[in-house]
C-alpha cells in the first residue's frame, strides 16, 4: 500500500514526465521541426548552410536574405551592416536583399521567371487580398542566381512569387513567404536559442 509520502513522490514524476514531453512538443511546434531537427515539407532538409529551400512540382530553389534597418546611419567602422534573415523572417521594416538559387531542375537556367512581390490583406469580410507590391520582367537567368532588392515598409505578411514559363511554354510558380515582424513564437524562439547553440 501507497504511503502518503510515496503517494506524493509518484505525482511529482509523473508531474515532471509530463512537463518534460510538453517541452519536446512545444520545441517540435516553435521550431516547426521533424524528428530528424529540419523542416519536413522543404527540400532539401529545408534551412541549410544560411539558405532556405522551397519544392514545387517543376522547380526547386534555395533563398537567402539579408535585411537592412530602417533608420540605418553607416558606423564608423566598415562592418556590414546588413542582417540575415532566416527562412524569410524579418523583425522589423526594413530594406531586403533576396538571393534564389535555381537549384533543380538544371533547364531552370533557360526559364523565363520574374518576381511578383505582394502583401496579404484582410478586407472588412475577412477574405485575404493581395496587393502587389513590386514587380520584375521576366527573363532568362543564365547564371542560376536571381537577386533582387526592395523595401518593405510596413508590418504583415508578403509572399514573392517567383512564376514564369519552362522551356515547354508550361506555367510555374513557387511561393516564398516572408513576415515582417515577429510574433510571440518567434520572440520566444530568439530567447531560447542561445541556451540551445552548440559549442
């Protein structure tokens, strides 16, 4: 039979067996994060070596940012100023600089692609609308590299397209999200992760 002291020593492990999982849940959710610690809907294996990667059925490509503050004044000394930006997170508004690297298929170097930067809005009925924000001609791009820079002025969620023609004349498209601003998850996120880096 169960003493009152064993009574209480059960309840609290099982109190700290819980709270333990909880963590791993909620690092799993901040995270977005698969068993093996990379995003599970991205390829390859999602945020790699300062880039990010998106799949759509005809094209995969890898992107990386780095933003500028608004309000900027150049130092003194001859540092860049410039912050990157992981998987299209941006803290504040502020001017960007985007890389994409047409990673696959090879062809993808003779499609004709442009960039349709947008920024979602909620009207009064509570649909979500698209207001274009910038655009750039489509073109070739021979090198495998497409770069761009703008400014993003307010607050909010924005999605730059990347769409265009293959070399079969088909239509192609792949979204790139990017939030400017953060919300608790990732403020949360930010304060944990100098406890979590590896020597």
């Amino acid at each position: 039979m169960l003493t009152p002291s064993k009574f209480s020593v059960r309840k609290f492990q099982f109190a700290l067996l819980i709270a333990v999982v909880s963590a791993f849940i909620v690092f799993g959710l901040l995270y977005r994060t698969s068993s093996q610690g990379d995003f599970s809907d991205t390829y390859p294996k999602g945020f790699r070596g300062g880039a990010c990667t998106i799949e759509s059925e005809a094209l995969i490509i890898g992107y990386s940012g780095y933003y500028l503050p608004e309000g900027y004044e150049s130092p003194d000394d001859l540092r860049s100023p410039h912050v990157p930006v992981q998987c299209g997170k941006i803290p504040e508004p502020a001017s960007l600089n985007i890389s994409i690297d047409l990673l696959y298929p090879e062809s993808a170097r003779d499609f004709s692609l442009a960039l349709r930067l947008v920024k979602l809005e909620i009207d009064e009925k509570e649909h979500q609308q698209e207001h274009e924000v910038m655009t750039t001609p489509a073109q070739q791009h021979p090198s495998g590299v497409i770069t761009t820079a703008f400014k993003l002025d307010e607050l909010g969620q924005y999605i730059l397209y990347l769409e265009g023609k293959n070399t079969e004349n088909a239509d192609l498209q792949v979204k790139i999200p990017l939030q400017v601003g953060l919300d608790w998850k990732n403020h949360l996120k930010n304060a944990l992760s100098p406890l979590l880096k590896k020597d």
